[in-house]
C-alpha cells in the first residue's frame, strides 16, 4: 500500500510540475506583452519627475515607446479575448441524463468514492470503443451538474459498445482508472494549465476560419510548441496517476476487461466496414448498432479458438442494463454512430431513414443486390456497344429489342474469346459509374438534418468530416466480382427459392435451404481472374439456378 501511494504522489507529483511548466508559459507571454507598456511607464514617469531630461534621448523616444506599448497591448487584447471565448472543440456523444440511467450513475458515483475522487458531473456515450474524461467547463458547454457531483468536473464519455457487451462488473473494472482521473483533474494547477491549452488550440481554429485573425493564429501556435512537451509530460503523469489509484479497484477484473476491450473492437470494426457500410451507402441506418455488436461477437466466439469461452460471459448482467430505456440510447448512439463515420444527417428524413435487424435483409441485402445486377447490366450493354466495331462501312442495323439481365449472358460474356477484355472494360466501367453516383449524390438535394447536412455521402453537417471509408477503395476486378455476385444471388433468389440473409461478421449473405452458400464467391472469382465459368455453372446446377431466366433488377 506504501508503494501504491508513492506511485501515485510521484504520478501527481510530476503531473503539476509540468503544469506549472505550462503556467510558465503563459507567464512569459504575459510578461513580453507588458514589457513595452512598463517601459513606457518608466519613461513617462521620468519625465514627469525630471529625472529625465526633455532634450534626452531617452525622453525624446517615450513617445514612440508609448505608441509601441499601446499597440501591443491591443493585440494582446485581443490574443487573450479569442483564447478566453473560443469554444474549445468537444467530442460528439449523445448525453445521458441520470434520469434515463440512475443504475450507472450510481455504479460511477461508487466507484469514485472508492477511489477517493470526485465523481463525473455527467456521463455521455460515445459510438467507439473508448472511454475518457471530457473537461466541459467552457460557458458554453458546461453541463447541469449532477446531484452530489461538481460542477467543475469533466463529463465521462464510455464507449457504447462496451455498455452492451460487457459484464456490470467488467465495465466498472474497466473504468476505473478513467474515473481515478478526476482526481489530478481537480488540482487548480492543472486545470489551468489544460484551460489555457484547450484556449490555444480553440484560437487556432477560430483563426483558421477567420483570415483577419491570422496573427492570433499565428501567437497561438508559437505558444502551443513552447507548451506542447509540457502538456504532453502532464497528461502523462495524470494518466500514471490515475492507473497507480485505479489498482485498489477490481485489479483482477480489468485484466479479463481489457481482453473484452481487443475483442469489442475486433467486432465493432467488423460490423460497421461489413454490415453498417452497405446500409448507409443507401441512404439507410442500423438503428441497432450496439445489440448487434453482441450478435458479432458471439458469432467471432463461436468461429475464433482465441475466442472460446467469452460468450459463456453473456449469463451474467450486461451492462446495458444500467440504463432504463437501452432501446432508445442504442438508436440514438446508431444515429451518431452513421454521423461521424459516413456523413450522414443528424436526424431521420427522406432518404435517410433507420432499418431494424429483421428488416435488414429484405431491405438492405436484397436491395444491395438489385441495384448492382442493374448496374453491371446497364454498364455490360455499353461495353458490348462500343465492342461492336464493323472494319469498313457502317456497323451493321443492332436488334432494337434490348437482351434481358440474366446469368447466363454475363457468363457467355466473360469465358468467351473477348473474356478478359470485356472484363477489363466492365472494372473499368462500373468504377467510373460509382464514381459519378457519388458525385451525383453529393451534389444533390439537401435531407433534413441541420445546416450544411447532405446526403449519406456527402459532407456532414457540424463541418466534421466522415471517418469512412476505412477500408481502402475497391479495384476494377473487386467491383466486377461484387456485381457478378450480385446478379447470381438474384438469380438464385428469383429462380431457386434462395432468400437474402445477414452474417454478423462479414455482412450480407445468400442462404439456400436456411444455410449460408459460401462457397459462391469461388467460383465467381475463378470467372472474373481466369474466365473460367465451368465452376459457376457447376454451382448453378447444385443450387438449382436458372441462368437464363431475366433476374429482377432495381
């Protein structure tokens, strides 16, 4: 206990001496800001005392020095006015009134009295996996403080995932060194230092936006590079203090808590790039995000040996039971959740709307797969167009009747002796295809959502940019292999019973007798890279598709 004690004194120790380091900082920035205005001073008060001389040389420049003194006083003025009302920036989350979640309210609050540290004044979600302290004592932001709680402390932002995966016990391990930091952040020195730092960078985008505040901009960097070690020293110290403090607090749980960290990320990840994605390049959103990262995850167990034995966890309290109404919470943090990482509005409206776990596959997967079969038709027909070139003369009279979207003519298309150049043409052609849709929705009507918002892939509203894509953009031969997906899984629905379905882990899937047909993708690469399309109409047989059946397209 002795050393535990040691380490968090030293933590804390060094903490506030890199603060009063920042201190420092602003000290000597004040003390160049009045240096003019106390030399002129000095001067003045010479002259006016006959200690010098009016014909001197001295005396002759108090004028000059005044003028000097009074200008940068004003710039001062005026550094120190937008570093003292610049909002600092502020993470978006969706706030939680202790009314909707008094349970995690007063798990937060005991487990700051355990520690011996202030309790949050006000806990909101964030739709990541993380979790941290968010100093909100701007005017502008300031939250109600909550009963018992004070005013000036920082707002705890957890990690929605985390609330529906894991355990009560789980989550209160896991935040206890995060809540342990409140601790250092009431100390007066370092809330200061963080003021003044929050202050800065605050100026800096203020001056950035403003071209008028270009010196502003320009004295806030210079004094955020004198500062930035410092600053940096700090946190580091307040983050060893805290995790020291944290130690007496559930040691055992936070290790089997950090495994359940690696593991909701790993499906988080997975379920926005597989399953949020396709939904939103639609104009439609999950409204279930956070229950469907548990499906994920028990899913990732049941498949991973890593895995093994967390979904055996899921008997005991899971910590979404803390709020009252988990349902609305979920939807509100699915809402952010399309926000931040595609661009979305930030409230449902015309092509902007939120789809349910059991609507998803007939809504989203079904209609995923219509639109790209009518794409790669619409583009397949184009290629063959400008294929049919006559050597002398006029190309000859086309039929006018236009030839149906069906299997069997993709697969005629691509194994003939034009295979590889028609499917070179048809990548080609369907990339520079979603790249105009892209740009045609961008440029479109606005949706209800705010100043600024867009459609699902245009700019978000608030002038933050959209975090996806995080998966790297698709090559010509990615693209053709997902269309010719689609038109076969269209087919198979159409002709052979197959329905639409959803894999928690890698998205929309086609289910042929209730069990998911993985083995498709096989052998539609075996078509797209070698032109072989033996293994595709093997597979069409034992399915029982009819490939020269016109598949529904739109």
């Amino acid at each position: 206990m002795i050393g535990l004690v040691a380490g968090t004194e030293a933590g804390a120790h060094a903490a506030r001496t890199r603060a009063l380091a920042v201190l420092r900082v602003r000290s000597t920035a004040l003390a160049v800001a009045l240096l003019p205005a106390a030399a002129a001073v000095v001067l003045l008060t010479g002259s006016l005392t006959g200690r010098i001389p009016d014909g001197s040389a001295a005396g002759a420049a108090g004028p000059a020095v005044t003028a000097a003194a009074l200008v940068v006083l004003a710039l001062a003025g005026v550094v120190a006015a937008v570093v003292v009302r610049a909002r600092p920036a502020l993470s978006p989350t969706v706030p939680v009134p202790e009314e909707t979640a008094p349970d995690l309210y007063r798990l937060v609050r005991d487990l700051a009295d355990r520690l011996d540290v202030p309790a949050p004044s006000a806990i909101a979600l964030t739709p990541d996996c993380d979790s941290w302290l968010e100093d909100r004592t701007h005017p502008a932001h300031r939250p109600r403080p909550a009963p018992g709680g004070r005013g000036a402390a920082p707002v705890l932002v957890i990690g929605s995932p985390f609330l529906w995966w894991m355990r009560v016990a789980e989550l209160r391990a896991l935040l206890a060194p995060v809540v342990a930091g409140t601790g250092p952040s009431a100390q007066p020195d370092i809330a200061a230092a963080r003021r003044f730092v929050r202050g800065l960078d605050a100026a800096v985008a203020v001056a950035a936006r403003r071209p008028p505040l270009a010196f502003v901009g320009w004295t806030a960097r210079v004094l955020l590079r004198s500062c930035r070690e410092h600053a940096a020293e700090m946190e580091r110290g307040v983050a060893a203090a805290a995790a020291e403090r944290a130690q007496t607090v559930d040691y055992g749980l936070r290790i089997v808590a950090q495994e359940q960290v690696g593991l909701a990320y790993a499906g988080w990840d997975r379920l926005l790039n597989r399953v949020a994605l396709p939904a939103w390049r639609m104009g439609r959103w999950p409204s279930r995000l956070d229950a469907g990262v548990v499906s994920a995850l028990t899913e990732l167990s049941r498949r991973d040996r890593l895995a093994e034995g967390f979904a055996s966890r899921l008997g005991e309290r899971p910590a979404c039971d803390l709020l009252e109404e988990p349902g609305v919470i979920d939807e509100a943090a699915s809402l952010l959740a399309a926000r931040l990482f595609h661009g979305g509005p930030d409230r449902p409206g015309p092509g902007w709307t939120p789809v349910s776990w059991s609507q998803y596959p007939e809504e989203v997967v079904d209609r995923k797969w219509r639109l790209e079969a009518a794409r790669l038709h619409r583009v397949l027909e184009d290629v063959l167009d400008d294929l049919t070139v006559c050597p002398a003369g006029p190309p000859p009279l086309a039929d006018a009747t236009p030839a149906p979207p069906t299997v069997a003519r993709v697969l005629d298309r691509l194994t003939g002796p034009a295979g590889p150049g028609v499917g070179a043409r048809l990548g080609a052609r369907l990339s520079a295809e979603l790249a105009r849709e892209a740009g045609h929705r961008a440029a479109g009507p606005r949706p209800p959502g705010g100043p600024g918002a867009r459609g699902a892939d245009g700019p978000r509203c608030d002038g933050l940019v959209p975090l996806f894509p995080p998966q790297p953009p698709r090559s010509d031969r990615e693209l053709l292999t997902d269309h010719v997906t689609a038109m076969v899984c269209c087919a198979a629905v159409d002709t052979a019973g197959a329905v639409p379905g959803l894999d928690w882990l890698d998205g929309p899937a086609l289910l042929v007798g209730g069990a998911r047909r993985a083995d498709l993708a096989r052998t539609v690469l075996s078509l797209v890279e070698d032109g072989d399309g033996e293994p595709l109409r093997a597979w069409l047989g034992e399915v029982g598709v009819r490939p020269e059946k016109p598949v529904r397209l739109g």
